[in-house]
C-alpha cells in the first residue's frame, strides 16, 4: 500500500502533502489545532478538502480537480480514535464481526474471523461483552480489533491512547507496536514515546504545514523546531556553525559536539538535555564549562526534580537546590553545563535530506 | 431530610394547585361513570364499531409516521441545505395548528375539487369522507411528534458512530440498518407511541375532512362527542376508556424514553 496525499482546507487553514510507503507507520506531532485531525478525517474521507489529490495504491481517494471523491466506506481506510466508540447496543464479537459483515461475509464467517481479531489483541474473553462492561483499556484492545478485521489497507489511529489511564496504555502500546509492525499506519499523538515505540518516520505540523519531517529518531533527537524540542524534553539553541561548537545569536559562543557535519559558518541548531545543565547565582568557577546568564522565567516541579526555564535554556535541579539558590520568577542565574551535553547539527533550513 | 430541596413554600403550592387542575377534572370523570352500566355502554355496537375503527386508523397512521417521518427526521437532523429552518418549521406546524384548520387544508387537498383530490376522483378514487381520510387525518396531526422526537435523538447520539461505521466498510444504507437506527430505536419507539395517541384523540381535522359516519369515519373521540348529547353515560364510559389507553401509552413511551443509550454510557 502506498499512499500519496495533497490536500488544502482554507478555512483550516490547512495546506500539506506527504507519502506513506508500504508497511511504514508515520506518527503526525503538532500542537492543538495545527490540523492533525483535519489530516486525519481528509484520509478517511470525513471530510473534503477544497482542492487537492490522494490517492491509495493508485486508486484515487479525491481529486478536486477531477471532481472526484470516494466515500469513506470504499476506501479501505479504518480509523481508531481516543474514544474506542464501539457500538453500544452490539456484543464485543458483533463490534469486531460489523467489519468483515460490511464486506459481505456471512454472519458465521465473520464471527469466526472476529474471533482471531479479538484473539489477536488477547481479548478473546471478552467476546460476549456489553461494551458497557468493559473498561477503558479492554474497549480500546477491542477497537484495534474491530479496526484490524475491516482489513484495511491503511490505518489511523487518532491519539489512541490518551483517554486510557496511564497504567493500561503500556500494555496497549506493546499491542499496538505488535499489530503495526507490518503495517502502513498514520498516528497522531502527542506523546513522544508512542512516536518512538511505533513510528518509522514523523510529521510535526503546525498551522496546518508540515515544520518538521524525518525518521523519529532524528527529528525528535535532533530538533530543529522549538515545539519537537519541548517534545524530546531538550533545550534547542540556534546560531551559526563554528569550529569547536555554536555562535548563539546572543554572540556567546558554545563548545559541542557535531552530530552531523555542518560546515563551519552556515546556520546550526544545538541541543541539551535539562538534566544535564547546572544552575548557579554567580559564574562557575570551571572555565571547560559553557556558561550562560540567564533569568528564571518559570519553575515546573518534575517529581524529585524542579525543572528551571529561562528563555534560551532549561535546568533540572533538586528541589533542595532550588530553595538554597532561592529560585524564583525574574532571578538572575548563570547555567553551565559541559561541551559533550550540546549536541551541534543543521538547522531547520537545512533540509535533512541534504544532511549526511 | 433527602439533602437540600431548595423549593420555596408557594412554588410548592402553586405546583401543587397546577396538578390538582389536572387530577381533579379526571377524578370528576371517573366519579360519575355508570359502573353498572360500564361494560354494556362500551361493548354496544356503536361504541365497539368507533372502537376498532380508532384502533385501526390510529396503527395505519402511526405506520405512515414511521415510514416518512423517519426519513424526514434523518434528513432534519443530518443533512444540511438551505430553507433547512424553514421546512422543519413547516414539518412541526401540524402541532401548534387548530385541527379544524388541518382538516380544511387537507379537504382542499384531497377533496373531491381538492388539488389532488380532483386529479383522484378522474382515477375513481374518492378520499374525503372515507377511512383513508381518518387515517390522513390522524397522521397530519401525528407527524411532527415523531419527527420532532427522533430528530433530537438523532442529534444527541450525533455522527460518530456512524462515520466509525463507514471507515469500517459499512455503506449509508447499512450504517442505517446496523448503527444509526439501533441507537435511536428507544426514540423512535416512544415517538410511534406518541403519535399513535395523538392519532387516536384526533377530532377536529377527523370531522371536518371524514365527517362521522358509523363504522367508516366515526373514531372514538366523534363517538364520544356524539353520545355526549344522547347518552352522557356512554359518553363518560367511552372517555374512561382512552383515559387508560392514553396513561398506558404515556408509561410506555415514558419507559422507552428512559431507556437506551442516549443517557449515559455512550462514549464508551
């Protein structure tokens, strides 16, 4: 299966294309708004777009300048959202048989083939349910199956596990990868770890565009916008590419290590983790350190941790040593933290492709 | 004390007078029904003849609510286009209309110099003064409750289920059969009852557009008005008769109503 889609939606503001390749799963990051679901519902067929053309293994899904349109039922093309939404008044086994039944197979058949599905996301007990019995994580498992015994050609899964409570979603997110392993899958979410447990390559919209695209680990490793950045947890800088690390626009020059090779004086993006950076109220006496002044602009308590954000950079410090430094709102601070931490690559204006 | 009830003293009152206004007229009612009489006055041929006939009239009616008013409901609720406001103000006109002005509507519709009623009656089909009249009658009057009561339901489960459906391969029309009507079944139900009692207290529209001939036009409630002058036993018993029929019928669609998925559980 291969899917090629370019679609605008104006009064969303949405105007994107990009390809999904056989058996690849893609994650779609973004902030709210930025026209995920718009994305997600235009694949399907729930919604139409003002102009635009995709199409599946060859077969047009729409092409406005065609005037043609497939109706979501033809498409091959199941989606699975937050909430399971699985029929109310039909059992487990008639949820996940409505696919297969749909398609023509006959009522024995279809609970038969149900019966794999729901054996297949280890539910198989649960066949004579209500969905009104079945817990949050037990209906989602169920949604997987209905959605994988339509036999699609492409999934969707829109945030599939953020209604689930925290202590379900791992199970669900092992089955998840099991299912998609061999699969072509679009999932958007807003959590990192979905991203790097099921996704071959990512989108980051923003505004209804594409921002950011690339294999998980590089975009996310590697951000280059600061909304991937506050993803992956890490504090992005930006400037120009010197020899031993980055001129920051503040003219403050970083020691680090290059990732990827930028030559010297062309745009560079850096990162480093909070957890790695210092924080002190007069300047470090260690001169291998990067320094950076700074002022407290917030301060977020992480569990054991207290995470320190000023504007260029971020800090995790104990919370005992963010009373002994009396941190608070408009504090001026020094940061520090070694050359080995900053990681130094291309930034957004270098298009990965182009990096190697 | 069941926790803080909040009502104030002289709302209580007030509500308590405005049920009484309800209660008592039923209570006179049924203090003066001849109970000696009571089964000869509603098992004479009249009474029994006005009977089946409202029985009759009233399913037929109800039917033709469901086999329209369903799709007028699904187009009310989900299609959009323009004059969308304006047809379903039309659809629920029946309800605020005097009947006696449906039935003249309806006469110079189906009359014998009706609209169509003329193009009929080339074909031979006469409608005014016979049966289908009554049933036509009752339905005008009918339709807007069942319109009126899916289309909410249909609101309120919304399109989710639907559009899960059709990303699962399921067609318009099977996502109808396998998704949309199932979940409105409990308001679909409860609309077909209530229309089928307003079929069956139908009057004004009934007399001007049927007349009230025995046997062929004359329902239970012209049978009652009739016997009012003659014979006020009969007259009271008859009443007494769709007292029960109408409470069985609001119990029973207040019981559909309240059941079903549209009250809670269904986002999961």
């Amino acid at each position: 299966m291969t899917l090629s889609f370019d679609a605008r939606v104006a009064d969303r503001g949405f105007d994107l294309s990009f390809d999904v390749a056989p058996g690849e799963t893609v994650a779609v990051l973004g902030p709210n708004g930025a026209g995920k679901s718009t994305l997600l519902n235009l694949v399907a067929g729930l919604v139409r777009p003002d102009a635009g053309r995709a199409t599946l293994d060859g077969e047009v899904l729409f092409d406005t300048a065609a005037g043609a349109f497939a109706a979501p039922h033809i498409r091959g093309i199941s989606m699975l959202a937050q909430d399971a939404l699985l029929f109310p008044h039909l059992s487990v086994l008639e949820n996940v048989a409505f696919g297969p039944r749909s398609a023509g197979v006959r009522a024995s058949a279809a609970r038969s083939a149900a019966r794999d599905w729901l054996a297949e996301v280890d539910a198989l007990d649960l066949a004579d349910r209500r969905p009104a019995q079945l817990s949050g994580g037990q209906a989602q498992r169920i949604a997987v199956a209905r959605a994988l015994a339509s036999e699609p050609r492409l999934l969707l899964l829109d945030e599939p596990m953020a209604a689930l409570d925290v202590s379900v979603a791992p199970a669900i997110r092992r089955m998840l990868r099991r299912v998609l392993e061999d699969r072509a899958a679009i999932v958007v979410t807003h959590d990192i770890l979905d991203a790097f447990t099921l996704a071959d390559r990512v989108l980051v919209l923003a505004d209804g565009a594409i921002v950011d695209e690339g294999a998980t680990r590089e975009v996310l490793e590697r951000p280059r916008i600061r909304f991937t950045a506050g993803l992956a947890g890490l504090s992005l800088l930006t400037g120009v590419r010197t020899a031993s690390g980055l001129l920051g626009g503040d003219g403050v020059e970083l020691r680090g290590v290059a990732v990827e090779p930028v030559s010297v004086g062309a745009p560079a993006a850096a990162s480093v983790r909070p957890s790695a950076v210092e924080v002190s109220l007069t300047a470090p006496a260690d001169g291998t350190l990067n320094r950076l002044r700074g002022t407290v602009r917030d301060l977020e308590p992480r569990g054991d941790l207290v995470r320190v954000r000023a504007e260029a950079l971020s800090a995790d410090v104990t919370p005992a040593r963010a009373a002994e430094l009396d941190l608070a709102d408009g504090t001026p601070v020094w940061f520090a933290f070694p050359p080995g931490a900053l990681s130094v690559y291309g930034d957004v204006s270098t298009p990965p492709s182009l990096v190697e | 004390m069941a926790g803080f009830g909040g009502i104030p003293r002289w709302v209580a009152a007030l509500a308590a007078l405005g049920a009484l206004f309800v209660v008592l007229p039923l209570a006179a009612m049924i203090a003066r029904v001849n109970w000696a009489e009571f089964v000869p006055l509603i098992t004479s041929e009249s009474s029994v003849a006005a009977l089946l006939l409202s029985l009759r009239t009233s399913l037929a009616a109800t039917a033709l609510c469901v086999v329209f008013g369903v799709p007028m409901a699904l187009v009310l609720a989900r299609a959009r286009f323009r004059g969308q406001k304006v047809l379903r103000a039309l659809v629920l006109l029946p309800l605020v209309l005097p009947p006696v002005v449906g039935g003249i509507a309806l006469l110079y519709t189906f009359g014998r110099r009706g609209l169509i009623g003329q193009s009929l009656e080339v074909l031979g089909v006469t409608i005014a003064f016979s049966t289908t009249a009554v049933v036509l009658a009752q339905t005008f009057v009918a339709l807007p409750f069942l319109v009126l009561s899916l289309e909410g339901a249909l609101r309120t489960v919304g399109t989710r289920y639907e559009a899960v459906g059709a990303t699962l391969g399921a067609g318009p029309t099977t996502v109808l059969r396998r998704i949309t009507l199932p979940l409105v079944f409990p308001a679909l139900l409860s609309g077909a009852v209530l229309s089928f009692a307003r079929a069956l207290g139908e009057f004004g529209a009934t007399l001007t557009f049927a007349g009230s001939l025995q046997g062929t036009t004359r329902t239970l409630p012209l049978e009652i008005y009739l016997q009012r002058e003659t014979s006020p036993d009969t007259a009271v018993a008859l009443s007494l008769v769709l007292v029960v029929v109408a409470v069985i019928v609001v119990g029973f669609a207040h019981q559909a109503g309240s059941s079903g998925y549209l009250r809670g559980g269904a986002s999961r």
